[in-house]
C-alpha cells in the first residue's frame, strides 16, 4: 500500500525526533538505575531509538520507492 505524501512527512518528521533524542542520549549518558520498583536502563533505550530509527528509515526508503 503507497503511502500519501502527508503520511511520508509525518515519517520523516517522527524520523527526526528519533534522531535528535539519540543524540541527546548519546551526548548525555546515564546510568541504570532503580526507583521504587521501576528500573531505566539508558544502554535499552538508545537500543530502542535506533532499532525505531532504522525502522523508520526503512519505512521512508519503501515508501519513496513505491512513488
């Protein structure tokens, strides 16, 4: 299914709000830690922005492919 132009652009923009938070995460490291109950591990959540970053990546090559 081809993707509409609006969609693509909400794409690139999401796309970019990946990438300027893994930069933010990346130029500011933080430990794992705990609170309460609940734990954070940064190591997972600059794993989860660049798997998300790569899947929107892929997303927009397809979709301008497809175009």
């Amino acid at each position: 299914m081809a993707l509409t132009a609006t969609e693509i652009a909400h794409l690139k923009t999401a796309r970019a709000n990946y990438a300027s938070k893994l930069a933010e995460v990346s130029a500011n490291p933080l430990p794992t830690y705990t609170v309460g109950n609940r734990s954070f591990s940064w190591v997972e959540y600059h794993k989860f922005l660049l798997e998300a970053l790569a899947g929107v990546d892929a997303a927009v090559d397809a979709a301008e492919d497809d175009a």
